[in-house]
C-alpha cells in the first residue's frame, strides 16, 4: 500500500465560540480593573495637587506676614507674591484658592480653601499663635471654633 505524504496535518477549525468568549470575559474584566485604577489614581494625584498649593499658598501668606505684620485676603498682592496660584474670595471655580480670614485677626489668623475637580475640599487654618491645622471643608467663617477640629497633622 502506497501512502502519499500530503504535508504536515492542518487543523483549520480555529477557536470556538466558547474560547473566543471566555478571551473576551478576560479582556472585559482587566479593562474594569485598569479603569478603577485609573480613576483612583487620578482622585489621589488631584487631592495632592491641592494640597500642594494649599501649601504654597500658606507660604505665600506667611511671605506676607513677615513683609507687612499681617495675612492679607487681597487676591492681587497674593498674585503679585505667586502668580501660578489663583486666588479668589468667593469660592469659584475648582483649583483656585479661597483665602477667608477672621474680622480684626488678619494679623495672626488666615484661612485657605481649594476645591479639587471631583468636588473635594482641602483647608489650611495657619495661625501665628496656635499653628497650622488642617481640613476637608468648604470654605467657612476662618475661627478658631470654626476649625479646632481639625487636625494638626497633615491630611
């Protein structure tokens, strides 16, 4: 008996519809997880964006103290002093700093807010006599009561 050698066997089935799926389920699920991921990631680098200026700006004003014996809510000396931050009075719009102080304590007292893009509120309370505490609140009345539960470590 004579066998002829076609060539090598080829298996032209492909993948069936149940492999096909299950490669789909897999992709489907990594793509959820790397989306979550992503979205924290991006909530974390926004709170410390935040932070940061709140940061800068607690300098900024207390560049202001020592130049002129007290912290000033004036958006344009502010401006003048660090023109990468945007101050305003008023609260709008996210990523700008609101800087809120109690009436007659400009000279030992201020207040900073920011609003991250998700809507979080971070706050400093630098104080002259008792230190810096920090928050997560929406701009409020800068008092001492207003702010005493915050915490004196950072957020």
């Amino acid at each position: 008996m004579i066998h002829r050698n076609t060539g090598p066997a080829r298996d032209e089935r492909g993948f069936t519809l149940v492999e096909l799926t299950v490669v789909m389920f897999v992709i489907a699920v990594l793509i959820v997880i790397g989306l979550a991921s992503f979205v924290q990631v991006r909530r974390i680098a926004d709170d410390k964006g935040a932070h940061l200026d709140l940061l800068t700006a607690v300098k900024v004003q207390a560049l202001q103290h020592l130049e002129t014996g007290e912290f000033t809510e004036d958006v344009g000396v502010l401006f003048d002093l660090e023109p990468t931050l945007r101050y305003t009075n008023d609260g709008l719009p996210s990523g700008t700093i609101v800087v809120r102080s109690e009436v007659g304590r400009l000279d030992t007292d201020v207040c900073l807010f920011s609003q991250t893009e998700q809507g979080d509120w971070f706050a400093i309370y630098h104080s002259v006599e008792d230190g810096d505490r920090y928050g997560e609140s929406d701009p409020i009345a800068c008092t001492v009561a207003n702010t005493a539960a915050w915490t004196t470590e950072s957020w």
